[in-house]
C-alpha cells in the first residue's frame, strides 16, 4: 500500500513515500510552496512508483506555518479529486513526539512549536520503550512559559527551539515519520473536512458597506 506524505508545517519542508520496507523521502529547508510538487517526483521516481499507485496521501496539519500547511492542504484536495486517494491528517506535534521516541529520547517532553506573536504551542508527553501518552494537552503559552520550564530542567523539543532554549533539542516534524503513523490509522477524510490545527480564534472586523462616491456627488450638487 503505497503511501505519500507531505510535511510543510516548520522550515525543514518534506516529502516521503512509504511501500512496504521501503522508504523515498526529499527534504528542503526553508524552501517554496511550490517546491512540493517537485519533491513529489523525486520520491515517486526514487521509489520507481506511479502516481496513480498511490493509495493513502498524509498531510501534517500542524500546528505551524500556516502558508506551507494550507499549501499541503490544498495539494492534497487536488490529488484526491484527480485519483481518489484516501486522506488523513495528522498533528504535526505527534511527528515530533513520534520522533523523538525513534531517537531514543524517553521521559517527560515538551514539545513547543513557534505561534508568533512571542507565543508557542506546547504539548507534554512521557515518553518509554513502548510509546507515548500526552500529559499536556496542546495549549499556547507566553515566551516567559517555556522559559521557565526551561530553568526547572524541562526537555523541550521542537523545530527551532534553540532560537529561544539554548539548551533545547531541534526536531523538525518529518514526513517519514508521518508514513510511519499513517499505517496505523484508518480514519480517512474527504478533502474539504482536511483543515490545520490553529488555536487561536478567528477574529475579522467587518468591513462598512461601499460607497456610491458618484451619486453622493450628484446628491451634493442637487442641494445647493
């Protein structure tokens, strides 16, 4: 069962297609929108697969930037309605966690995700051998947070979290992971029930209704 990923939700963009044993993965730090579709055909050359093979594309929701997830989005509605690949969404957050553990790490982790505005998207997990369970759900927090987790000890991971953690661990959410988890899952969706994950609510000022400049105009004229 073929399966293609796409993580475009931190700076390190990429794309992975997983069959069996077998696994094709591109990576681009800091790269385009548009640079997907090319990473796209790398993997399915690399792994000498066609297109229409693919059966389950997984997209890495986020939380993260919102550009390059909308464009994963975006992508992976199109494929859908060409092919009728099955779709899933997966948190970019349980990437990282997920990474983590094949790297070894275990114990209680942080994992923290930049939100702009000077505040970040934070999950906790303990970590062992055999898995993960979340102990934090994912929440924002201010900079003086993780900061703080930081001076009592914490492990903080995360995709650029040395910017402001000296002592944290950069990891970057990655589409073979995503591969990894997708095998795992069954819970696909139609394309227009895929959305990011994005905590803060949507907040618009209406704009006022447009004005007829001309007839106003001819209105003043008319009353002088």
């Amino acid at each position: 069962m073929p399966i293609l990923a796409v993580e475009f939700s931190s700076p390190q963009r990429s794309v992975a297609l997983r069959q069996e044993a077998t696994l094709a993965e591109a990576q681009e730090m800091g790269g385009r929108q548009t640079a997907a579709l090319g990473m796209i055909e790398k993997v399915l050359a690399d792994s000498a697969t066609l297109r229409g093979s693919v059966e389950t594309l997984v997209v890495g929701v986020g939380p993260g930037s919102y550009t390059g997830i909308r464009a994963a989005i975006a992508l992976a509605q199109g494929w859908q309605l060409a092919n009728g690949v099955k779709l899933l969404g997966v948190s970019s957050v349980e990437a990282i966690i997920a990474g983590a553990h094949a790297k070894k790490h275990s114990g209680r982790i942080t994992v923290v995700i930049d939100a702009q505005r000077a505040e970040f998207y934070v999950a906790t997990y303990d970590v062992t051998a055999a898995g993960w369970t979340e102990t934090e759900a994912l929440h924002i927090v201010p900079l003086a947070d993780i900061q703080a987790r930081a001076a009592a000890g914490a492990l903080l991971v995360g995709p650029e979290i040395t910017r402001w953690i000296p002592t944290g661990r950069v990891l970057f959410p990655s589409a073979a992971i995503l591969t990894e988890l997708a095998r795992q899952r069954t819970d696909f969706i139609p394309g227009e029930k895929l959305e990011p994950i994005y905590l803060r609510e949507t907040t618009f000022v209406k704009a006022p209704p447009s004005r007829n400049i001309v007839a106003q105009a001819a209105q003043g004229e008319a009353s002088r």
